[in-house]
C-alpha cells in the first residue's frame, strides 16, 4: 500500500512539528521549503501541501503554488477561513488544538491531539493516522472558536503568570500554584466551571476580595478585577446551563 506523502511549507514549529509526526506514522515527508524556495511545484507530488506559514503570508503563499487537481492545500491557522488558499480545488484547514513548543515535543503531543478541521474530507485520514480526535469549524465560526482555544491556553498562562508574581512576593512556590491549578482543572472536568467555582466571588465575599485588592499592586488591578467579574458571571448561568 502506498505511503501518504506530505510537503510543508514554513518549517517552523508547527510545521516541523507535523512533519516529524506524520513520519512516525509512516507518512512520506519531502524536505521542507522556506524563504526563497521556488513554490510553484511545491504541490506536486504529494497528498497534502500544508501551509505552515505566520498567518499574514499564508494567502499570498497559497497564491504562489500552482494548483494540482489531485492534492489537498491546507493551512494551519486557527482564525483564517479556506478562502486565503484562494483557487486551489482541494482545499482544507488542520489546526492542533495543542501547544507545539518545539518539533520534538510537538511532534509527540500531535498524537492523540483534538483538530479542528475543515474543508476536504481528507485531512480526517491526518488526524486518523496520528490517533487523533477531531470536530468541524464552519468558516464563519473559526474566529470565535480560536478565541476560545486562546483563552484556554494563551490566556491561562497570562494568569497564572500573575499568580506566580503575586504569589512569589508572599513566599508561595510556584509548585504550590501549578498542583493547585491541576486540581482545579480536574474539577472543572468533572463538575463544569460553574459547579467548580470556588472562593471569594463563588461566596459573596467582598471584604476578602477588597483585602486582596488592597494587597496587589495597581498594574495587578485590572487583570484581577475582571476576573472577579467572570467569576460572578457563572454564578449568574442558569442551573441547567451549569
């Protein structure tokens, strides 16, 4: 049986990434191609052309490939439609709903990762080879649904990027914090956000929320008021929702 072949361009991360996984699994990798390679043929003789570039090049990156009736062009962004590929025939979008911090580690975190896909049919047999799960993201939803993998990750850290400069200034490890966000996060798994609410906001405890307003410093303010806010709007979602 013939092997799926697979070329990349923009041999980044998440493009390195890809292509280390899909080689463990038996895929065919061509080399990469970067800055200053001829893109023209770069769809030629493949199965998938994946378009690994930041998200600003990536129309006019597809615009420089000459279409090839029998290979599907993909990109990686989570925000972009399937337009930015412009008229290739077979076109489709493969964004790991997963932090790729290097090739390696990429590599081994993209199986058994979650996709959302769209477009050809075929990107499923990607996720499929790399044990994945996937779901579907209609073009008009992909800006809300990156949103939401954003502030699932990018945001999370930002937080508890505060929590460490908060915290350390008290003596607080940052081990303590991280064993205390795993727990968090597991009852949120279990019980939804609401239910695992808990704390000042979850109890209509102002004076301990102003204690701690007291005690942050004022660039600290902002990031912690809104989420006080957030906090009491779960507690304001209907029982069902909850």
């Amino acid at each position: 049986m013939r092997s799926s072949a697979l070329r990349v361009i923009g041999p980044g991360r998440a493009g390195l990434s890809l292509s280390r996984a899909l080689a463990a699994a038996g895929w065919r990798v061509e080399d990469p191609l970067g800055k200053g390679d001829d893109l023209a043929g770069a769809a030629d003789g493949v199965d998938l052309l994946v378009i690994a570039t930041p998200d600003a090049a990536v129309a006019g990156v597809a615009a420089g490939v000459e279409p090839a009736a029998a290979t599907v062009v993909a990109h990686l962004a989570g925000s972009l439609r399937l337009d930015v590929l412009g008229g290739h025939p077979r076109r489709a979008s493969v964004h790991p709903l997963v932090a790729l911090p290097n090739p390696d580690v990429g590599a081994e975190r993209l199986r058994g990762a979650w996709f959302a896909l769209a477009g050809d049919s075929f990107v499923r047999t990607v996720v499929g080879d790399l044990g994945g799960r996937w779901f579907s993201v209609a073009d008009e939803d992909r800006a809300a649904y990156h949103a939401a993998a954003c502030i699932a990750s990018n945001h999370l850290v930002a937080l508890l990027g505060q929590a460490e400069r908060v915290g350390s200034a008290a003596g607080v490890p940052r081990e303590a914090l991280l064993d205390l966000v795993r727990a968090t996060v597991e009852n949120v798994a279990a019980l939804g956000p609401a239910r695992a609410l808990t704390g000042p906001a979850a109890r209509g405890d102002r004076g301990t929320i102003e204690l701690h307003r007291g005690a942050l410093d004022a660039s600290e303010l902002p990031a912690y008021d809104a989420m006080v806010d957030l906090a009491r709007r779960l507690l304001l979602e209907p029982a069902e929702a909850r």
